[in-house]
C-alpha cells in the first residue's frame, strides 16, 4: 500500500502553523516595543525583578538580618552599595531579599482576585438577572469605601500576617476583574459564534468557560498587570503604616518607614533606595499594562 502513495504528498506538518503563529507575535512585539520602547525597558525591569526575587537570597552579598555587617549609618560605599541602617544592617542586601516577599504578596493577591473576579464577574454578565444584581451589589459595597483604608480595617481586624495582608491586597482589587469581567462578557453572550455554540447543542456553563471566558481573559490580563504595581504600593504601604509585615523582616515599605525618621539628620540613603526600587516596580507594572493592551489590540497584530 505504501508505494501506492507519491513521494511529493506529505502529511500536514503541524509545526507551520506554529512557526507561524510564533512568527507573527515576534513581529508584533518587536513593532509594540520599536513603537514604544518603554515597554521593552519594563520587560527588562520585570526579567530583572523576577530573577532578584528568586536567587535574591543567594546573591545578596550580607545576611539581611546581620546587624553591625558595617558600622551604623554608614553613607554609600564600595562595601555597602546602599550603605547601611541604624542597626548596621546593609541595605542591598534587605532590598534584594525584600523582592521576593513583595512580588510574593502582590502576585498572590492579584490572582486570587483575578480568579474570583472572573468567574463572579463573567457569570453576573452573561447571565444577568439576580446574578448581576448580587455581584454588582458585592462590587459596589466594595467600591463604597476608601480602598486603603477598606485594606488597613480588614488587617486590623483579622492580625497584620502575611495571608491577611494578601486576603485585605485582593478584597480591594476584586470590583476591578468583577466589572471587566462583567462587561466583557455582557457585550459577547450575544455575539454570533456564541449564539452558533448554542445552536451547536453546549450547555450553558460550556458556552460561557470555552466560549466566552477565553475571550475576556486579554482584558483581564491588562488589568492584572495594571493591579500588580497597586498591589504592591498597597503592602508596602501597610507595612509603613505598621499594619504590614512586622520587623525586621526585610520589607520594602518597612525599609521606607525605618529610614524616614533619619531623612532630617541627614541620612537620606535608608529610605532612598527601598523607595525607589519600590517606584521602578510600580514604574514597571504599569508600563507592561500599555505593552499588554498593544499586544492584544488586533489592529497591532494586522
């Protein structure tokens, strides 16, 4: 049988479409980033973050929590890049290890919100009725309050740990993802190939996680990226309020609080350096939201 068949018919090769397809978002992305370089600078931030928050504790040059590792209050140095603390703890060192636990709280609160708000916020729109009705109520009664100080009652109320922190970070993101979620899905339970799924014989439910949910997630992501940088000025921001990650962790919104005190006698580098790293990630996320949006607008991809 196998000589009946001509040697120039081959089998479809799978791997075109996928070069293809790798094909055309390299040649998005290097147009988003030629367009826009900032986005490739918060590319780059972000890589370097990331790997900072995995090997910090390896590479940082001092135990962040060895005191007198210089002498107290020392300025900048070959030694101590950042200088040292009132404690003669160095200051590199802190802000590197301090990394890991920032990204940690964000990342956990912002997927623990994306979760939650996606699933309540893209069942209240396409199903509508009672269902909008409760989660937008939720979204609202949320919304009602100052953020912040919604976050600072709920980690006074329940103890200042690092899962109450994460908890109180996702809680003020949630109305977010539920209205994003929410109008995305109420504009598409209409659409044509949602109405041909049903037509087709799918549930509902199959309609709505394979139908619709995939196409709200391009938003979503947008807004995760957008919600990490608030997640992070949020815990950082707990932490300098006392409410936070307790002494001496290394934190950089600790960091921030510490050094404060020491700003007027001149000792500006304590609270220089973990604030403006704190800034650069803010800086970051918000820069890979923009990329993000370019990178999902179809009209890039053309």
């Amino acid at each position: 049988m196998d000589s009946l068949i001509p040697a120039s018919v081959s089998t479809p090769d799978n791997s075109r479409g996928v070069n293809a397809a790798f094909s055309r978002w390299a040649r998005t992305l290097k147009h988003i980033f030629a367009e826009n370089p900032l986005s490739l600078i918060a590319a780059l931030l972000f890589v370097a973050m990331v790997i900072v928050a995995i090997a910090g504790p390896s590479i940082a040059p001092y135990d962040p929590l060895q005191t007198n590792a210089g002498d107290p209050l020392s300025p900048p140095s070959t030694k101590h890049w950042f200088g040292t603390d009132s404690l003669g703890r160095d200051i590199l060192s802190r802000v590197m290890v301090a990394t890991r636990l920032d990204l940690g709280i964000a990342l956990s609160a912002v997927l623990l919100s994306f979760a939650i708000g996606l699933s309540l916020g893209a069942f209240a729109g396409y199903f509508g009725g009672w269902t909008d009705r409760v989660v937008g109520r939720i979204a609202d009664t949320i919304m009602a309050f100052p953020l912040f100080v919604l976050a600072m009652g709920i980690v006074s109320a329940m103890g200042n740990t690092i899962g109450n922190i994460v908890l109180a970070t996702a809680i003020i993101n949630l109305p977010f993802y539920i209205r994003v979620a929410r109008t995305e899905a109420n504009i598409r339970r209409d659409a044509g190939y949602v109405e041909a799924a049903r037509l087709a014989g799918n549930s509902e439910l199959r309609v709505l996680f394979h139908h619709v949910v995939p196409n709200i997630l391009p938003s979503m992501m947008v807004q995760l990226s957008l919600n990490m940088g608030w997640a992070i000025l949020n815990a950082a921001g707990l932490s300098f309020i006392g409410l936070g990650v307790r002494p001496p962790e290394a934190e950089w919104g600790i960091m921030v609080a510490e050094g404060a005190q020491y700003i007027v006698s001149g000792e500006w580098w304590i609270a220089l350096f973990p604030g403006a790293v704190l800034m650069l990630a803010v800086f970051c996320f918000n820069l890979l939201g923009d990329g993000l949006r370019d990178l999902m607008d179809p009209r890039k991809r053309t």
